[in-house]
C-alpha cells in the first residue's frame, strides 16, 4: 500500500471511529476522574508503553483506553523491529498500536530512532559512510511513515554513559560517526516531520549529576546553535538502591530553563503499598511543579506485562486492580474516585461535551459544552488535548492557555452558570493532515 493510500485509509478510519470517541470523550468528562483525564485538568498528558501483541487482551485494552491518553509502542519502533534487512520496513505491529491510539483519541510518543540496542546486526557492519546513509535513510523512512501523526520522537537515545565520566557510549554510531551523530539525528529528524517534537531519552539523568550534567551540556550547546532539540526525556526507573533524588524536580527545572519541554517517558518505581505510593507521588508533583515538564509514561499497564515485573513497579496489578500508587497519583493530580466511583450528588460539578459544528477540506470548528451540575457555578476550567499536526487558530466565548497541544479553557464572560445550565465555547481548527478528534478532558468547577 502507497503511504498516501495508507494515509486516506487511516483518514476514513478516523472518520468511522469519530463517534465512538465522542462518546469516549463524553463519558470521560462525566465519569470519575482517570489518570488521563486528572492530568489534563493539569494540562498534562498521561501515557503509558503498549505492546501491541496484548491488545487483544480486553483487561488490557479496557485499562489502556479508560486510563490513558498517551502511548509509546514499548519495541514496536526500534530499528530491529521497523527495518530488519536494509531498505526493507515494516510497520504492521507498530501501526496496530498507532491505528488503536488514534481511534481513542490518544497522543503517540515515538520510541526510537537512533539507539545503539535492538538493532538488527547488519548496522554493525557497516562502514562509517554507510553508517551514516544507513541513519539518515532510516529516520527519514520511519518517521516520513508516521509523518504528522506522532506527538514526540526519541530521536536519540542512551547515547551517554554511566558512571561519572559523562563520556559518550561506545556504539556503531559513536564509534564511527564521532560526537556529531547526534546532531546530524536531529537534523534529519527535523526535515523529515517539522511538526514533531524532537526529544533526547536517556536514564540515571533523574538528579544533578555527572551523566545528567553532560547531557545539559549538550542541549546548552545544542540549543545556543540552533540545533531542532524540544525536549529532553528522563526515563525514571526508581527502585530502593536508585530512588527519586532529593534534587529530581530541580534537576527537571534546569533543563527546563534552557528553553525545552522535560518529559517523564518511561516512568515505574519498584515496591509496593505506602512507599511506593509515596514514591510516585514525589514524581507527579516535581512534573506538576515544572511548568515545561508535558507530561508522564509510565512504562507499561500492567505489573504482569513489566520488564520488572518482579519488582510490581507499575500503577495497576496482575489482574488489572488499582494499587495505592495509582490512587496517589490521581490524587496528586488533583483527581478523585476512580472508575465507577464519581462524586457525591449535590456538590458543584460541571460536564464538558464535545461536537464539531463544521467541516471542509482544510479545517473544522468544534464546539464544547459546558453544563453545571446539580449546584450552580461560577467559574469552569475545560480541556482540549489537540492532534499533534492540529493547530487553532481562533477561538470565542473562552479564554485559552496552552501547554504543549494541550488547550486549557477558561470562561472569558459566561463563568456563572445555575444547576443544570449550559454555556459553551468555539474554536476553529486547521487540519494540517489530520481529521482526528480532539479530546476533551474533565470538567472542573467552581
């Protein structure tokens, strides 16, 4: 299949899927409280790792699609998965998982272009000149695949190495292509999708320390050059001989102030009950407390499907059941119940519904409507969690900030509303290639 029949394929797909999600969208903003719902209300996205070979499993795809609103196909991606024999790609696992996020109206983290792991062993042998064809070949034919339909890319990952030295890790790519390979990645990732965001990945970067301080280095310089870097992802795998550093949401900041988005992208603490809880709450409330810090992954649904699985390091058990530290971090996000457990009748509450009130070719108008609940109101907060490629370009009866893709509502004059009644907001939106749905998050009032 062409990529542009491959493309209007996924556009009807969105098109049959678009009154599903609605109504997803719908009962979001009615029901209790998620984990992805809680953090948009905080204009964050919260995701997790999929692998698509348990989609199948409805306990999976059940939690997957009520809890969150991001994904990062967990191998699905990697060279060894995407181009096993040169110039030869294949995407039917990572596009089920793609095809299944868009059908929910979820944001997509792409996970990994450049990475000296999971690479099929005719990399190795290459060449320097070949290497460096052979890089820039594959970035441009996996990301041009996904052109616009991917939130974030780790164009580069792990490239530094342990220890204190800060030096960079041995691999085909630094061994041959010297320090520049890393640029070189983000400036063909640049080139071959404008509109994604270009992330560095790596783990034990979490404090202030020697790896993490070489990374900044990079991105200072990076960043003072004009080389496309937007953002910087720390991996977060905590247990008790590596736990959340002291310095973790300072650590956050810094990189923040060098004028790029911090993401969480491959979160999970090992432990159980109170201090794993707590753990995870320390996480939430350092990102929260960064205004530059997008949002969260943690890596994977459930403790059974875990690389740590071991160590329970994840936010819902074996038999998919919420542990304290999945009620931590609703609460951290300033959520409450959880699913099938909305709030007492009675006290002030609102519910945000979305439709598209036009549509042509380049652009469509969508409406959300406000509706208080069986208390009257003063003031609401909505939001809007965009398609990456999207962008608005007016909006009335509202007063918009932005985090990312991620539109955060507020009333501009129509904030006071009695029990049971409506207002609503409009805005209007440019394609830019996407027809998919945006998705409103919770409700909030006052």
């Amino acid at each position: 299949m062409s990529m542009t029949v491959r493309r209007l394929s996924r556009a009807a797909a969105a098109g049959l899927v678009a009154a599903a999600a609605l109504t997803a969208a719908a009962h979001s903003a009615e029901a209790a409280d998620t984990l992805g719902s809680a953090a948009a209300g905080q204009g964050r996205y919260f995701g997790t790792a999929v692998a698509a070979s348990h989609l199948g499993e409805a306990d999976y795809a059940a939690t997957l699609d009520r809890e969150f609103s991001s994904v990062t196909p967990e191998n699905e991606m990697k060279w060894d998965a995407t181009e096993p024999s040169r110039g030869t790609f294949t995407f039917g696992s990572a596009d089920r998982i793609v095809d299944h996020a868009q059908g929910q109206g979820m944001n997509v983290r792409g996970h990994t272009l450049v990475w000296h792991s999971q690479l099929p062993s005719w990399v190795g042998s290459l060449g320097a000149a070949d290497l460096r064809t052979a890089m820039n070949d594959h970035i441009k034919g996996l990301m041009g695949h996904y052109k616009g339909e991917i939130h974030s890319w780790d164009v580069v990952n792990e490239a530094f190495q342990d220890g204190g030295s800060g030096a960079r890790r041995s691999s085909p790519f630094q061994d041959k292509l010297g320090d520049g390979f890393i640029e070189e990645a983000f400036r063909t990732a640049r080139a071959a999708d404008p509109a994604a965001k270009l992330c560095y990945n790596d783990y034990n970067t979490d404090g202030v320390n020697a790896k993490s301080n070489a990374v900044y280095a990079m991105v200072k310089d990076f960043k003072s050059r004009g080389v496309p870097i937007d953002c910087v992802g720390f991996q977060s795998h905590f247990n008790s001989n590596s736990p959340v550093p002291a310095d973790y949401r300072q650590n956050l900041q810094r990189f923040a102030d060098l004028g790029v988005d911090v993401q969480i992208t491959e979160l999970d603490i090992e432990g159980s009950g109170s201090a794993q809880a707590a753990d995870y709450t320390k996480v939430v409330e350092a990102c929260l407390a960064v205004s530059r810090c997008t949002g969260l992954t943690v890596w994977g649904v459930t403790d059974k499907y875990s690389w740590r699985s071991s160590g329970t390091p994840l936010l819902f058990d074996g038999n998919y059941q919420e542990k304290p530290a999945y009620d931590a971090v609703l609460s951290a996000l300033g959520g409450s119940g959880g699913p099938g457990e909305p709030g007492e009748p009675g006290t002030a509450a609102c519910t945000a519904t979305y439709t598209r009130t036009a549509d042509w070719n380049s652009g469509y108008n969508g409406q959300v409507t406000i509706t208080a609940g069986g208390e009257p109101i003063s003031s609401w907060t909505a939001t809007v969690t965009l398609p990456a490629q999207q962008s608005v370009s007016s909006l009335w009866n509202g007063t918009p900030t932005w985090n990312g893709n991620v539109m955060t509502v507020r009333p501009s004059w129509n904030g006071t509303l009695a029990a049971g009644a409506s207002t609503s907001f409009g805005f209007t939106v440019a394609k830019n290639g996407s027809d998919a749905v945006p998705a409103v998050g919770t409700c909030t009032a006052s």
